[in-house]
C-alpha cells in the first residue's frame, strides 16, 4: 500500500521529471546513435543516413528537444540570430520591413531579435546593448541618426550593420534606404505643379529627446523646395511628439486651420497624419479636394479606402526588408566588409483623389 508520503515523493518525483528539459543526451539514448550523431543531425543533416537521421528526428519529436543554440554559438560566431531596431510597432511599413527581412532570413535558417525605441536616442542606446548581449550575427536598425555612444558599441560589435528607411551620406557600414529630404521636395514639387501657392505641412516636432529624424527630414525638404520657388514656407507647422497618430494629424490640423485658414493644400509627414487632416477637414465642413488638397507619404492601405482616396507617396517597405536580408546574406557569406554598400530603393507619388488643381 502506498503511504501519504510515498504518495507525495512518488508525485514529487513525476513532476521534477516531466519538468527536466530534455538534452542531446536523452536524444542519443533514445534513437541508439552517439551525441556526435544527434549534433550531425541538428547542423548538418545532410551528411547522415537518412535511416539514421529519420531515427534522431522522431527522438528530438517525441522528447520535444529544443537545440541550446547559446551553447552550440560559445565556440563559434553562429549564433543564428539578426538584431533588428525599430523606432515603433505600430506603423504597417516597420512591420512591412520585418516581414520581407524574414522572408529572406528564414531560408538560410536565421532569426530575428526585433526591438524598438518610440523614436527615443537613450532608448536606441539601451536597446542595442541589451541585443548585444545576446550575440546576433548582424543589426539593421532605422535612420542615420544617432548617438556617438551607440556608433561606438555598433562598430565595437565587429559584425555587419545596415542603416535602413534612410540614405546617409557617411553611414556606419551599409545603408538600404530612400531619402527622406527627397520625399519632402518630391511632394512640394508636386503641388506646386497643381497650381497651389498658399502650402502647408504638419509633421512632429523638432525639439525634445523624443524626435521623428526621417520625418524631419521630409519636413526640411518641404521647406526648402517651396522656398526654391518663391513660395513662404510659413504654413510649414511642427506640432506635438513623435510618434504621429490619427490624432496628431487632427490635432495639427485644426492648428493649422487657425494660423493659417487661407491655407489651400497640406503635405502630412505620413498617412496616419494625413488621415487626421482629412477627418478633421470633413468634421469642420472643409471639402477634400475642392476646397483643400492633402498629400500623405507611406502609400499605407487605410489611404486608399478613405473617401476620398489618399494621395501619397509610396516607398516598397517589404521590398527594403527583402534587399536587406540579401546583403546581410550576402555579407555574412562571403565575409567581404571593406565596401560600403548604399542601396537606394526609390519612391513614386500615388495619385489618387485627395489632391486636385488651383485655378
């Protein structure tokens, strides 16, 4: 008969062993091969018998055995892992860039670590130390500014590092991007072309620990593509933090509609903003486009179900991840990091009916 205490040691006993994790040792046992063998199977299955390695597959299934990669990486590099910086989850182009970047990763069996900042530098810097710690074989991180501490610990690194959704001109190592100074002056040019002379903008602030770069760059080239053409940029308004929303996009307008009601087109540092402008637009009884014009950038898919459809500018997200994990690839293969390699992916202005003509 069992007693109550054989009871709970027998309980005891069930619980350590069902909670033990399995090792390469349990597996070896079990499919009868040595730790060699599983080790072969796990990294280089192609040069087992596939009797054998159909053998240690079903044992790694049945024991639910998860490789330790962290100790397989102490006497190599490999570690399998791509570190990659975001400033915010939120935006469907970050996440479009995620999604091409594994897309590529996945076939050659690597995985990414993915943090993001909202767009805060002393973030960035605590971010990329905490990834650090974990050994990725390469980082990709958004924008070209950043803080000198950072630059330090990415160069230190001694892997492979690419500055995406920008295009520095003196970039850490690797850039894959667009420029964002070009994006502003591409959607001035393009209402000026329309006729419009009284423009403006709204984009986030300057000013703060808490800073949108790419975005200002836009608003940069905004300004000076107007000033190019005689046109004042003082309908030109930053307003509110870093990262736009909806809301902002609202809020700047109704800004903007009380400094400057005479205003007949407005450039939005993103769609998300842009969709703010028109919705607040609509709320005041302000039509889009026959009595204000509005141009977003991002081409996100909410622009094109608005009433009316957005005109923005487009830039291929997913395709910028895919590049990126090519050169990472390509890096990591052939070892060659002595050529700075600068990818420009392009834009194109959308048009759709959210923008029309000044007579």
């Amino acid at each position: 008969m069992m007693t109550k205490s054989d009871n709970k040691a027998g309980g005891t006993s069930r619980r350590n062993s069902a909670a033990r994790r399995p090792t390469i040792s349990d597996v070896s046992q079990l499919a009868g091969v040595s730790r060699m063998t599983v080790s072969r199977v796990i990294s280089d299955p192609e040069l087992v018998l596939p009797a054998t390695r159909e053998r240690v597959n079903k044992a790694i299934a049945d024991l639910g055995y998860v490789p330790d990669r962290a100790a397989g990486s102490l006497s190599s590099r490999r570690t399998g892992f791509i570190a990659l910086i975001l400033p915010t989850l939120t935006n469907a182009n970050f996440a479009a860039v995620a999604h091409g970047l594994t897309e590529v990763l996945r076939e050659a069996d690597y995985h990414l670590l993915i943090a993001y900042t909202e767009y805060d530098m002393a973030e960035e810097e605590r971010q990329l130390r905490n990834l650090l710690a974990r050994r990725p074989e390469a980082i990709v991180l958004t924008g070209a500014v950043h803080q000198r501490a950072l630059s330090r610990l990415l160069i230190a690194a001694d892997i492979p590092i690419i500055e995406i959704a920008d295009l520095p001109q003196r970039p850490i190592e690797h850039a894959i991007g667009f420029s964002n100074y070009q994006v502003g002056r591409t959607a001035a040019r393009f209402l000026l072309n329309r006729g419009f002379r009284k423009i403006g903008a709204v984009g986030g602030s300057n000013v703060g620990e808490v800073i949108d770069h790419r975005g200002e760059e836009r608003m940069r080239g905004f300004e000076e593509e107007l000033e190019l053409a005689g046109v004042s940029a003082d309908r030109v308004l930053r307003h509110g933090q870093a990262p736009v929303s909806y809301s902002h996009g609202a809020m700047a307008m109704s800004e903007l509609l009380r400094l400057a009601p005479d205003v007949e087109a407005v450039f939005a540092v993103s769609d998300l903003s842009a969709v703010g402008v028109v919705m607040e637009c609509q709320r005041r009884g302000i039509r889009i486009p026959e009595d204000i014009s509005v141009i977003g950038f991002g081409d996100f898919e909410i622009g094109k179900e608005l009433n009316p459809a957005l005109t923005t500018i487009h830039v291929d997200f997913s395709a910028l991840g895919r590049r990126t994990g090519q050169m990472i690839l390509d890096l990591l293969t052939n070892g060659e990091r002595d050529t700075t390699h600068i990818v420009d992916v392009g834009l194109r202005i959308v048009e759709r009916d959210s923008v029309g003509r000044w007579s």
